[in-house]
C-alpha cells in the first residue's frame, strides 16, 4: 500500500510503501517539472538509493539529507500503518 508522507510546494510529492518482504520501505519522490517529472527512490532502513531520473548532483544531495532527517518518522508511521492511522487517538 502506498502511503504519502508530504506535500512540498505544489510540484514535490513525497510517498512512502509498506515494508517489503525483507523489512524495507521504500520511498518514493516526485517533481512534476515542465515535460514530466523527476524522481528518485530510497530504500529504509538502509538509505539505498535505487533509482533517480532528472536530479542534478545537488538535488539528490538534498533528498537523500531530506530522508534521513525523516526515516525515523517514516519508519514509524509505517509501522503504525501510515501516517494517520492513529489520529482518532489525538
């Protein structure tokens, strides 16, 4: 199942999967950009990036710092079956 995690602006979409079979997350981000879009794909817990398309050097910089200042909440949220599962409880 596919989870999303944040909207940025009004052109980045950041989602996130449930954990594969090996335990993994992946994380997936989105730019629409004039033409189509670029993306790039992570894998918790070990940060592998498995694909990016578009990206500059910097931009993937960016991202990958973006997840990990963000896999603990990521990682969380999925165990707990997405970001707003529990937010009767709130």
């Amino acid at each position: 199942m596919i989870h999303p995690y944040v909207t940025i602006g009004e052109d980045t979409e950041v989602v996130y999967y449930d954990a594969n079979d090996n335990g993994e997350i992946k994380v997936y981000i989105e730019q629409a950009v004039y033409g189509g879009f670029h993306h790039i794909t992570f894998y918790l817990p070990s940060y592998k990036v498995e694909e990016t398309h578009g990206f500059t050097a910097d931009e993937v910089k960016h991202w990958t710092e973006f997840v990990h200042n963000n896999a603990h909440l990521i990682i969380e949220s999925e165990r707990n079956g997405g970001i707003f599962a529990d937010a009767a409880a709130i």
